[in-house]
C-alpha cells in the first residue's frame, strides 16, 4: 500500500547488537516478505500483535504545536529491537509491518508557517490524507483478528486507530486516553488536538475517557461541552496527583469500567510523562512507572484492540532514552495480554 515502507531483514541485521549467550528480541520477531495483501498474509501468521510507526509530525504543525514527532519511530525501533528474547518478552508472538513514511508530505511542511493561516490549512488537508492510510491499514490488522501495536507521530493519528479499529469490527468502539490533553478541539479541519472530537462526531467513538487531564490547559468552552456528554468522563491529573482527592488505582477502574464494556483502544500520549521530550514536554505529570502500570491495567483487558503510543519527540542527544521509554510500554503492553 503506498507510504507503507516495509521493515526488511537487511534493516533488522544492522539494527542488532548480537550477544554470545544471549537471544535478542528482533532474532524472533516475524517480518512480512510481501505488503501487497497484508490482511491474507496475517491471517496465516501465529502473532498475536502487529508492530509498525508513523512517520509524521504534521498533525502536530496543524494543532500549533512543536515538531518531531516523526522521530519517535526510529528511535523505538532500534531499542525495542535488543531487549532481550525471554519467556517475559514474547518476540515470537510479534510481528514488525514497518512504517507509515509521509516524506512527501513532511517536505511540503517545511514550506510552510505556522502564523500563516493558509499555510495551517493546507497542512490539515495533509493530516486527513494520513487519516486514510492509517485507518486503512489498522482495519486490516484489526480484519485477520491481530492487535495493532502503533508507534509515533501526533495524536492526530488516535482518530486512524479508532475509524480503522471500527471499520473492522463494524461497530463503534471506545477509548481510554492517557493524556495532559483532551484532544476534543472543534472540527476546524484536522489536527493532532481534535482526532477524538472528529471520531466521536463520525460515530467510530462512542464512550470516551480521558485519563489525567491537565486543569491548566482545557478551555471553559471544551469544560462545558464534554460535562454535557454523558459518554465522555475525565479525570484531572491535578485532583489524582496534586490535591490527592482521587486514588491512582480506583481511576483506573472507573475508567476501565466505562470502556471496557466493548473493544476499546488504548491510547498514550507522552506529554503526560513527565519531563518526556514531546510534542508539548511538561515539568509536571506522571511518572514513567505510573504509566507503565496504567499500559498493564488496561493492556491485560481482553476488549483492548490496539495500544498507540504518540507525540514523543525524541532528539539526537535522547532518542535512545526515548526509545526505551517507548520499548517498555510496548513490552508492558504485551506481557499484561499475555497473561490473561
């Protein structure tokens, strides 16, 4: 399928960093010899979840927002690759598509302003053109009974993984969201701050939960409006964290319940860890352990369809931390559905 660039066995042999004694995850994980129908081929494979990144950072451009999310990928992959092969990690249960490249579009970008209104538009026609790969490729996964696990870009991207994820099951599905934000902005074009609202107004989202909420950054107009809409509930990180009025735990469950009645995805948004190079890095939020134990808490629910972990946007002197972070929520993920 165009802009999907398949992840090749040449990649995979100059990533490792082979062990004497050791058996490095990426020595077990399965590769697709040929894209050109995803869907039969995955039918045939004994994986429970497929692994493949988004390439793109132009849903955070149309949002405002900083740059460099595109990397996030790259990063990922080269770490996740040499963790170890273990009776935790289950490599074999893996399979790596490759990645959503948007090089064109991103070329375009860098013609672009963000203080030049004509210029945000054209970048939002940009985003809902990704809209249709990713949703694309994600029904096909979701089709042969596989779990997507998808890595990088915006948040712009949550609204691929839920039309995708419901195309497929033909239904509407709901979603849990770790997030600073509430990505619930109006439908002025598409953008990594309304891929929910966008979803929900579509009917490919029906309940909705947004987990850790930060009270400085949602507007008295958004407030309103999701307190009238009874299938979205939220939390704010402040009340959990700060003011200790909410339990950590009892709001996993409470945000379990509202989900889980159906397949629902899983969605994690790095700028609510704190002090991770993102989209828009904050000096206050979760910490990378609370995060890991909210990607088991819902990763180890038979309903989950898909995990997305965005907004990440790593630099040449953090990627590898970056990736790390990201490689443990990816193996999290998998050793909680593992165990149910």
């Amino acid at each position: 399928m165009e802009h999907l660039k398949p992840f090749t066995s040449s990649e995979l042999s100059t990533i490792l960093k082979k062990r004497p004694k050791e058996t490095k995850f990426g020595e077990h994980v399965t590769l697709l010899s040929d894209l050109d129908n995803i869907y039969e081929q995955l039918l045939k494979l004994d994986v429970t979840y497929v692994l493949f990144g988004i390439k793109e950072d132009i849903g955070v451009f149309a949002n405002h927002g900083n740059t460099g999310t595109s990397k996030a990928w790259d990063a990922t992959i080269k770490v996740l690759l040499n963790i170890q092969s273990n009776s935790f990690t289950h490599a074999k249960k893996v399979a790596i598509l490759g990645c959503l490249d948007f090089e064109a579009y991103q070329n375009k970008l860098q013609k672009l302003e963000q203080d030049k209104k004509k210029d945000v538009q054209k970048a939002r026609k940009l985003v809902s053109k990704i809209d249709e790969s990713v949703s694309f490729l994600v029904a096909q996964i979701v089709r042969a009974g596989k779990i997507p696990i998808v890595i990088g870009g915006g948040h712009n991207n949550a609204y691929g993984n839920i039309k995708g994820t419901s195309l497929a099951l033909k239904k509407s599905i709901n979603a849990v969201n770790f997030d600073a934000h509430h990505d619930f902005r109006a439908e002025e074009g598409r953008h990594s701050g309304n891929g929910f609202s966008y979803a929900y107004a579509e009917g490919f989202l029906k309940n909705y939960f947004i987990f850790g909420l930060h009270e400085n950054y949602i507007s008295e107009a958004i407030l309103k409006t999701i307190n009238k809409i009874k299938s979205v509930q939220f939390n704010t990180y402040e009340a959990i964290a700060i003011r200790k009025e909410l339990k950590f735990k009892s709001e996993m469950q409470k945000a379990l319940n509202h989900v889980s009645t159906t397949n629902f995805g899983l969605e994690i948004d790095c700028d609510a860890i704190l002090n991770t190079s993102s989209s828009a890095m904050s000096p206050s939020g979760f910490s990378v352990e609370r995060a890991r134990q909210f990607v088991h808490y819902f990763g180890s629910h038979n309903n989950v369809s898909y995990l997305h972990i965005c907004e990440a946007a790593p630099t040449s002197e953090n990627d590898t931390q970056v990736g790390k972070l990201i490689s443990y929520l990816i193996s999290d993920f998998i050793k909680s559905y593992e165990s149910i």
